[in-house]
C-alpha cells in the first residue's frame, strides 16, 4: 500500500541500479480511510485508499481530499512476481495546500516519464529507469521490509524539472505504541531519508528546501499494517501525520 505522497529535492546525478525488494507478505484487495492532521492534531484532509488485486497484478489508487479544497490523487500499477516491481504511476497535486501544482506520469516499460504544467501541456523525456523505482510503491516496500534488516536503499523519481533520480534510505528506528479497537498494539517504525550530499546538499539547505525524513510506522504479523506516516506531502511543508482510521496514538 501507497500512503507517502512526500517528494524530494535531489541532484541530476545517474544512480546505480538496485535490485527489487522480494514479496514475503502478497498484497490483496482491500480499502481504508486515512486521517491526515496536522502538527497540533488537528484535520486537515481525509484519503481514501482502493487496492485492487488480481493474482500479481495490483492497482492502488489514493486519494487526499483537503478541507480548503486541495487534492492529492495517485494511481499506481505494480506487480508482485517474486518480487515488487512498479509498473506505472501518475500522481497529482493541486490546490491552495500545494505551492505549485504537480501531474507527473511513469511508464516503466517504455521510461517514459510525462509532466504536465496547469495548462495541461505536457513536457515528456525518455530514460532507463532504475527497476527498484517507488514511487507509489513505497508503503507496500515497507510492509514487506525485515524490522531487523539493515541500511537498504530504493530509487525514487522526484518531479524536478524533467524528473531527477534519488535514493532513498531506509533503517530502523525503534517502536512506537497505539491502540486499534481498545487493544493496544506495538509498532516498529522505519525511518526514510532522503540521501542527499555535496552542493546538492548545501543549496538545499540553505534554501530551506532540505526534506525532513519521515517516520513509517508498521504493526507487524503475517499481515502487516501500515498505520501511520509522519513527513512532508511535499518539500518545505509542515510535518502531517497520516493515521489509519480506528487507530490512536499518543500525542
């Protein structure tokens, strides 16, 4: 499942192609509603997940509607042979909650990636994508990933310009408790950093752009449950916390 809608500032540089992660818990069909609140707790937008399963075919489609009439809405295809491949995804943003407005389309079969301006022009390239691409696909990632696994990476393709490459780390980091249904619950929590470095770096930084990692936390089992998400919905954004209805933390 697909609850990040966090996108990163990041270098031009070529990355080196990385392996898929494996399957160990197959995704099937399923819905749910989130919560996206903001850093005092309050409301700001509901999602809607609808994950449709048939047999190693997978179609998520996510979508956040915002109280001041803001919109993030994500499709994505994937497969799940052995191991996690994205097949394609569109992912826009628009709306006073949003700086600028964002419609950016991957087609892994032909690398072509599609960004459209408000006007609804599109800007189209064509490139040799990194087959451990995650966009859309990082929650589903992170169900599947060993608690006790070290440092691993995926590639992400950021809306900058024609589409910039970046990797993306991910490492343990600790628990954290809630209760679903009155019974409390422990969950591990991955923590996702975007790998930035050299004058990338600093004019980030000194841009106020640098993205702030984001915490995922998972509710282990041999169903596990993504219920909640703390980061950015985009680059120099407030922090949100996106939590699955029915489940409560302690603020």
């Amino acid at each position: 499942m697909r609850w990040l809608s966090v996108f990163f500032l990041c270098s031009g540089a070529a990355l080196a192609m990385a392996e898929p992660l494996p399957v160990r818990h197959v995704q099937g069909s399923m819905q749910k509603t989130l919560i996206v609140r903001s850093e005092t707790g309050a409301e700001i937008a509901r999602g809607s997940l609808q994950q449709v399963a048939r047999g190693t075919d997978v179609s998520l489609h996510l979508v956040y509607t915002f109280r001041d009439g803001s919109m993030d809405d994500e499709s994505t295809d994937f497969s799940q042979r052995g191991v996690f491949r994205l097949v394609r995804d569109r992912h826009i943003q628009k709306g006073p909650y949003f700086p600028r407005q964002v419609d950016v389309s991957v087609e892994m079969s032909t690398g072509v990636v599609i960004n459209r301006d408000r006007d609804g022009k599109a800007d189209t390239s064509k490139s040799k994508l990194p087959d451990d691409l995650s966009n859309g696909l990082l929650g589903t990632l992170l169900l599947n990933a060993r608690e006790d696994a070290p440092v691993f990476q995926v590639s992400y393709l950021a809306p900058v310009g024609k589409g910039r490459l970046v990797k993306l780390a991910v490492t343990s980091d600790g628990s954290g408790e809630l209760r679903i249904a009155e019974t409390k619950r422990t969950a591990h929590i991955f923590r996702v950093k975007a790998e930035m470095s050299g004058i990338t770096a600093m004019i980030a930084a000194a841009a106020g752009m640098r993205p702030a990692d984001t915490r995922v936390w998972i509710v282990e089992g041999d169903s596990p449950e993504l219920v909640r998400i703390q980061g950015q919905m985009y680059v120099g954004g407030p922090m949100v916390s996106i939590e699955m209805v029915g489940a409560t933390f302690t603020r």
